[in-house]
C-alpha cells in the first residue's frame, strides 16, 4: 500500500482531500505544517508528500527547501490556488515534482494521485 503524507491546516480540506485519497487505497498520513511533516519525514518513508502552500509556522515554499534533506519521501507536490511559487518561478524550478491547483475535480485529482505514484 502506497503511503502518503498530506500536509495541509484547513481541517475541512484535509478531511476531504484525505476520504478521496482513502477510496484510493492509499495509507494517509496527515498533519498541519511544516515543521511537523519534517518531523514526521525523519522516522517514516512515504511514497508521496502532498503539501498546501499557506501553512503556519513554515510554508511550503520554506518546506520544499528542507525537504531535499530527507530521502524519505519520493516525491513532493504542491497544492495550491496560485499557479506561481516564488518571484515569478514554477513550482517545479523551485523542487517540487508537480502541483495541483485548488479547487479541483475530484476525477482530476484521483488520476493525478494515480499517475505520480505510478511513476515513482
């Protein structure tokens, strides 16, 4: 089963982002920010990192600059309303393998999930 870490502060989001995920057959981890994904990264491995941008006390711009550190996860995307990460840069310039923009079609989202796992 793959797992993935889903890091995200908005409670309803995170409840309906992770039952999505769950149909999918996929372990979920969840958290709230930053720091504690990168706390949660230095003991367990995951197949996917899901990561918001707008969190509290780390960002997930400040996020992917740490999350190079860890070899425990495959890959990171962003989930995000704004198509641009930082001056002007794609989400991907800056280390993320992809991201998914806010809001989404669920079908979308389930087949996105599906084909990152796959290529990993």
């Amino acid at each position: 089963m793959k797992k993935i870490l889903l890091v995200e502060d908005n409670t309803m989001n995170c409840e309906l982002i992770k039952d999505i995920l769950q149909l999918g057959n996929y372990q979920i981890t969840t958290t709230e920010n930053g720091v504690e994904a990168l706390n949660l990264l230095k003991s367990e491995s995951f197949d996917l990192v899901l990561t918001d941008i707008n969190l509290p006390k780390m960002d997930g711009i400040e996020f992917i600059h740490k999350f190079g550190e860890f070899e425990n996860a495959a890959k990171i995307v962003a989930m995000t309303s704004d198509l641009t990460a930082k001056n002007g840069k794609t989400f991907e310039e800056i280390g993320f393998d992809g991201y998914i923009q806010k809001p989404f079609k669920v079908s979308d989202f389930r087949q996105y999930i599906k084909n990152m796992l796959e290529e990993s």
